[in-house]
C-alpha cells in the first residue's frame, strides 16, 4: 500500500514531524510504504528552482500511484501545494484522509469548506495533546477504514 504524505514540508520541525509520522505509520500497518515528497530531488538538489519542473512532475508521478493520501490541514490556511495534490486525488478517485492538530477553527473542522469536503474521511486531533504515535495509531486505523471503502 502507498501512502502520499500530503503537508508542509518547508521548516525543520514540519519535516521531522512528516518523517516520525511515515515511520510510525509504515510500523502500524504492513506493507505500507509513506511517500514523502520532500525528499523528492534532482541529482543533489532539493531547490534549484530549474529543476521546479521535475520535481513538480515527480509529485505527480507519485500521487498518481498512491492508494491513499494523507493530507495535513495544519495552519491558519491549507498548505497550497496540499490543496493541489488533494485536488488532483480527489479527481484520480484517491482516498484522501484530512488530518488536522491545529486547534484554531475555520469553516469546517478547521478548514476551508471545500478542502474539508474533498476528504473521504478526517482525523482531528489537537495539537495540545503532542502525541504522534497516538495520531499515528488512529490515523493507521482511518487509513485502512478508507481503503476497505474503496473496495467495497
């Protein structure tokens, strides 16, 4: 089973947070593999903007290929390259599971109306908890839920 990881992926702290999540996901359900797109590269660049094209393409390349995304609504907006890829799941058919520990409200559960409705299913779980392997473990469980869906 491949899992996009759909997020913020710019500070130091989104980047480790993305990574514990993958490994404690890819822990709790077998056969997982956690797409991270920021690890995605050209030769030995992450952000040489004449590569922009390519790694672009790279995302899609593996959202194309995933069985399940796993979008993080975190923020006071959506990240706008999260609501691109969710965009482009929801129209390829891709489960998409909406996770929010922000606790600052929006429209729906958080976030803009229409994000929120691209989500198959939604695991909001405050941020003042700071338990990822909590998150993880309910997250593992909404992911499976998803997929049986799908085969249904």
């Amino acid at each position: 089973m491949r899992i996009y990881l759909s997020g913020p992926l710019f500070t130091q702290a989104e980047r480790r947070w993305n990574r514990q999540l993958a490994a404690e996901l890819e822990q709790r359900i077998a056969g997982a593999q956690v797409i991270l797109p920021q690890d995605f590269k050209v030769g030995s660049s992450y952000n040489n903007p004449k590569n922009f094209p390519k790694i672009f393409d790279a995302c899609l390349d593996a959202l194309r290929e995933a069985d399940v995304v796993v979008a993080v609504l975190d923020g006071p907006d959506v990240d706008s390259g999260t609501a691109l890829e969710m965009g482009v799941a929801h129209e390829l058919g891709i489960p998409i599971i909406g996770v929010r520990t922000d606790f600052r409200e929006s429209q729906d559960r958080g976030v803009n109306i229409v994000v929120a409705a691209a989500c198959a299913t939604f695991l909001r779980e405050m941020s003042f908890g700071e338990d990822l392997t909590q998150l993880a473990k309910d997250l593992a469980g909404k992911i499976v839920a998803a997929l049986k869906r799908k085969d249904e």
